[in-house]
C-alpha cells in the first residue's frame, strides 16, 4: 500500500553562527504538502511557471535565481495549488546555548523535528475517509551534499524511540522514519516548490544588506499555509526560540505577521488539498 501524502522539504539560509561575516540571522526549513494520488499533477505547476517565464524545458526553478515580478508569478501559483505549507523560523542569535548547534547538522536535524510534528499533525488530521494509501507521508528531502541521511534517518527513530521521555509531538502512524529519502530538485519537482516556499519565508524575516526584507511573497502564500481554526503561529508558522518572539512580534519591518495573527471567518480545518 502507497503512502497517502507526499512531503517536500528544503530550506534557505544557513546554519552558521558567524553573525556580521557572512551567516544569515535565521534559519528557515519548509515543506511542501500533497496528497500522494495528486501528486504529479499538483506539482506540474512549475511545468506551467517554467513555461510562462519562458524558461528552459526541465531547467530547475531555483527561487533566488529569479527576477522579482518572476517570483511573483511563481508564488502566485503556489497560493493557489493543492498543497499545504508548513514553515519552521529560527532566529539563530536568540539561541540561549549556540554552542550545542555548532555541531554538523544539530541545528538543522532539531529544526525537522519542528517540521515533521507540524507536518504529522495535519497528515493525522486531513486524511479523507476513503484514502487507499496507508496514512503515512513520504518524506522527500532536498539532498544537502555531503549530509548522511541515514544518520537523519536514525536521529528519526531514536526520537520515535524517546518520544514518552522527551515529549516529542510526532505522530508516529504518519511519519515513518526509514520512509525518508532524498533527491536533488531537478529530479522532483515537488523539491523547486519547497525551495519556494523556504525562500520566501526567508526574504520575509531576513534583512537585506540594506536593512529591507521583502513581505510580500509570505503575504501571498498564506492561503496554502498550514492552520488550526484560523490559528497560524504554531502550526503552518512555527518561530524557534521562545527567545525570538520579542524579535518577530515588535519588529515593524515583519508586519505581514498581521496577516497571519488574524482570524478567518469560519476557516475551521477544511483540508484545500481535496
């Protein structure tokens, strides 16, 4: 039996804690939702997005590549594509103890575990009634060079192992943790929309060399973004540490937040992904 959902994940930014030499303040981690019988046909849109920037035919669509109005275009088809987005925010300079993520990879190994809960939850939540699949999510990384990720994988199982003693909100029925792969964007296409996603968030909390962050792309996504009766922030919007919500929460420059931190009038937790 297949899974029942497909689960793209990539990520922008960097883990390093250089700040003012070249590392970003924060570290974003996204995915990308479908459900495994739509799959092909909900990721084709970048087919459709290639086509109309007239790029060329299964050239990769890298988000930091592209013009601005060409984002636009790309963003835009994504709001409106039959997926849900999940997003995990770390402002790396409010970490209390930076040292223990300086290890290789900690950093971003915690920040999956941030993203598979949310990811788990809505998977739990949204399965229809009659899925011929088996509940689960595959699980499609973007390959990181040089990453072992069989070493990803048993980090995944030690936490399923120490889930009761380390409180860890993974649902286990749909995150299975050797039902983890990776692929590089050219070879699925469900990787260049996670890419998306990732950067756009990025754009929207990390200041440029001047100070500026563009909002606009995070605006534009929130109808695919990840919510619990009309709750955001937690969810599809997950901002790590606790140390950072002084940072996010009074900073004017990332008042596309308000879009999030409104209610929707009878959202509720209808699945768009049908």
């Amino acid at each position: 039996m297949s899974a029942s959902f497909v689960v793209y994940v990539d990520e922008s930014g960097d883990e390093g804690f250089s700040f003012g030499k070249g590392s970003s303040d924060w570290f974003v981690l996204a995915a990308a939702v479908t459900r495994k019988p739509k799959d092909l046909d909900t990721v084709k849109l970048v087919d459709t997005v290639r086509a109309r920037l007239n790029k060329p035919d299964k050239k990769p669509l890298h988000f930091r590549d592209l013009r601005h109005e060409h984002r636009l275009v790309f963003v835009d088809a994504i709001s409106q594509a039959a997926l849900k987005t999940v997003t995990v925010l770390v402002h790396k300079p409010s970490l209390k103890e930076p040292e223990k993520f300086q290890e290789r990879y900690r950093l971003y190994f915690y920040s999956v575990r941030y993203l598979l809960e949310r990811v788990s939850w809505f998977c739990r939540d949204h399965r229809p009634p009659h899925d011929s699949g088996d509940g689960n999510a595959e699980i499609v990384f973007s390959n990181r060079s040089g990453m072992s990720y069989a070493d990803l994988r048993d980090y995944m199982a030690r936490l399923k192992r120490q889930s009761k003693v380390q409180d860890v909100g993974i649902e286990w029925a749909v995150i299975n943790p050797d039902d983890i792969i990776s692929y590089t964007a050219g070879k699925r296409m469900g990787l260049q929309i996670a890419d998306a996603v990732a950067s756009s968030f990025f754009y929207a909390v990390q200041p440029s060399q001047y100070g500026y962050i563009e909002g606009r792309y995070a605006r534009m996504l929130k109808p695919v973004v990840y919510h619990r009766d009309g709750c955001y922030p937690g969810y599809g919007l997950k901002f790590w540490p606790r140390e950072a919500d002084a940072t996010w929460q009074n900073d004017k420059r990332l008042d596309w937040l308000k879009d999030y931190r409104k209610m929707d009038a009878g959202s509720g937790t209808q699945d768009p992904t049908h």
